[in-house]
C-alpha cells in the first residue's frame, strides 16, 4: 500500500518524539521513501542522527545548511511528498499550523505541502482538552488535515488519559486504512486542464489564459485518495507531484476531443476543467501571415464540443462532472448546461467575483447538480477547492452505488 510513496515525517518538540524512529523504520520496511524535517526544539528529544540513519536521507532543522549556506528548499519538500505525517504534534505546533503561523523549517513545508496531511497530537490531558486545542484541531479538520487521534495512557506527567501519541504501528496501520478505504481507490478518472490553442498560421493561435492549475490540483487530490488518474491537459508549465498519475499533453480541441474520447470509454469519473476553445480559424496559412499585406479577416468554426460528446455517451454508471465559467446569469447558465450536456455536476465559476478566474492562485465556486442542488463556498486555495469538489463528487459516487 505504501511502497514507492514519498512520506515526509515531521517532529516536534514532545517526549513522544522517541517514537518516530519505529515509525521511520516501519514505513522503509513498507518499502516507502521516508525524509524527516524537525524542529529545533524536537532535537533535545531525538537526535537527527538515529532519523537520518533510520530513514536513509539528510534529516532537515534549520532553512539553510550552517556550513555551506544551502538553502533548505521547504517548497520542493512540500511538493515531494505523497504524505506528510506531522508526529509528534504539539499542541503549539497545532496552534501555529491552524493560524498559519511560519517560524521554523517543519511549518514553512506544512504551508507548502499539496499531499494530504496527517498530524498525531502529544500533549498533557488537559492540553489536549482545552478550548484552544479544540478549536485548532477543528480548524485543522476544515483545512482538510487529518486527525490521528491520540490514545488513552500514562502521560508524561504522571496523569493518566487522552493525549498520548498513538503508537507507530497504529499510525501506519491508521494511514493504510484511510487509503484503502477511499471510495475513489482504483477509480479510473478523466481530467481535462488547461486551455488549448487554435493554430492561425505557423507563429499565431487563438486561445485563452487558462493556467490549468485548478485541473492538475484536482488530479493531484485524486491521485492522493487512489484514484487511477488520466489528465489530458493543454499548454502549460506546470509539474505533476504525484508520479502515479497519466499525463497526455495536447494543444488544439480536437487532439483534447480524440484524447477525451478514447480514455472516458473505460472512466468511471471525467471531470472536464480544460477551458476549450469555442472557435477555431476554418483555414491554417500554412506560412506566417505578414502584417505588410494588411488586415486580414479570419474565417472562424466552430471546435467538437467534448463535454457535449461525452453526455451523450455516458452510460448510468459513469459520472461527468463539467465547468463553466460566466460573466452574467451565472446560475441559470450553468444549469442549462447542465441539461443541455446531460452532467451529474458542474463547477461554475464567475469572473465577477475577486480572486477566481485564470492564473490566480485561489478560486471561488459554486457547485450545482442535475437535481438543481446549489452548494456555494467562500474563496480558496485551488489546492482546497480541489478538495470540496472531491468531497462532492465521493457524496455523487456513493449515491451512484446505492
């Protein structure tokens, strides 16, 4: 379940910390590859030296190498990753993850990380059940982080009760279940992300500023909870984090048509984010246009209409999920598309509102199924609004099987 999966251990300062090295040496025996970060307080409890021999790789405190001034790139830390488990997690380690608080290596990579987090608290009783705590965990949990619950034991102060890190075999055993219990495990999906660009002649194209983050972030979510990912995607510069996922890369609507067509025979799950280009130019100059030869007038087509193609195909057991993006009459337009393509769901998404759209970094959605249920969030990451739609499209799936 966990062998070839990157798995980022990070420490804290806790007497539990003692604990992460069976955790380490349970994980390489699971044939995972495991690095560890720590924070400067968790050293005084576990040397870097028993991790690093452990885990086989470099442990990282500090944002820069002390003798050669390397810079620790916690970026790339948080995009290697497959899983990050945060063990142990002090209650002010906690406190500073749900406010967003960025002092040392450990939480600079939690604010960088796309993979699914998993944190197992160590603390006092009465820590663990304080308000605070309480409060941060929730937000935490709303953050789409995972609780590791702690067990019932002799705590460090002699108390006796909830708070003491759960035993490494069962934190495995715990991240193993949640993987092979995701109704989305083995699913095959079809993404589409990014834009696609209609050739005038050799130099120009007609196409848009679709970025396709919001598609790649969707295939990363999916590919985190098992899903068998294929993404067809148009030009871009982004990277793929999770290697176990397909990429097809593509340029015109009609390479994404052929390629959406011939993977959706066998999808359980499409989900069509790419922003397709409506018209494409009726003739390609087969040499650059000159400007001396003045303005010309381009003859426009319209491109195959993949979404619309798919809808029409889709078997009951199969589940296509659409985007709009709308300028005005935001709602009805997204729900006559909805009918008009025969999708169990649709992303709509409007330019009206700040912070959504092309090339940002966060996005705000609406989302609407066939039944005309209107669910609307407040504006996210790309990285958690991947995540409600998920969330959405697991209720669909679950329905589906009822």
């Amino acid at each position: 379940m966990l062998k070839g999966k990157n798995i980022l251990i990070g420490v804290t300062g806790s007497i539990a910390a003692y604990k992460t090295a069976t955790l380490v040496r349970l994980l390489v025996k699971k044939g995972a590859n495991v690095r560890v970060v720590m924070t400067t307080d968790a050293t005084e409890f576990i040397t870097p030296l028993t991790l690093s021999t452990l885990s086989k790789n470099s442990v990282l405190i500090d944002f820069k190498a002390d003798k050669t001034g390397e810079w620790n790139n916690h970026v790339e830390l948080g995009l290697w990753a497959n899983f990050f488990i945060i063990a142990p997690a002090t209650a002010n380690t906690i406190a500073k993850m749900a406010n967003g608080i960025c002092d040392n290596l450990l939480l600079a990579t939690y604010l960088s990380a796309r993979c699914p987090v998993y944190y197992a608290p160590a603390m006092d009783l009465d820590m663990f059940k304080h308000p605070a705590t309480i409060k941060n965990i929730k937000t935490l949990q709303s953050f789409g982080n995972i609780l590791i619950q702690p067990e019932n034991g002799e705590l460090a102060s002699g108390l006796y009760g909830e708070g003491r890190m759960a035993e490494p075999e069962n934190i495995v055993a715990f991240i193993e279940k949640k993987k092979e219990t995701s109704v989305l495990k083995n699913k095959k999906i079809l993404i589409t992300a990014g834009p696609t660009y209609e050739a005038i002649d050799p130099v120009r194209f007609i196409g848009n500023h679709s970025s396709g983050k919001m598609g790649f972030a969707l295939a990363e979510e999916l590919a985190n909870q098992g899903a068998e990912v294929t993404l067809v995607c148009g030009p871009n510069n982004l990277i793929l984090h999770n290697n176990s996922i397909k990429r097809i890369d593509i340029t015109s609507a009609e390479e994404l048509y052929q390629a959406s067509v011939k993977v959706f025979k066998n999808a359980d799950i499409a989900i069509l984010a790419a922003a397709v280009a409506d018209f494409k130019p009726s003739k390609v100059a087969t040499l650059k246009i000159k400007k001396s030869l003045g303005t010309k007038s381009i003859e426009l087509e319209p491109t195959k209409d993949t979404l619309a193609a798919l809808g029409k195909v889709k078997s009951k057991k199969q589940l296509l999920v659409g985007f709009a993006l709308e300028t005005n009459n935001e709602i009805e337009n997204a729900k006559l598309k909805i009918k008009n393509k025969n999708l169990d769901l649709i992303v709509l998404n409007s330019l009206n509102d700040k912070g959504a759209g092309f090339k940002t970094e966060t996005n705000k959605i609406t989302l609407i199924d066939k039944h005309n249920k209107i669910s609307k969030f407040e504006l996210k990451s790309k990285q958690q609004v991947a995540k409600d739609i998920v969330d959405s499209i697991v209720a669909l799936t679950n329905k589906k099987a009822k």
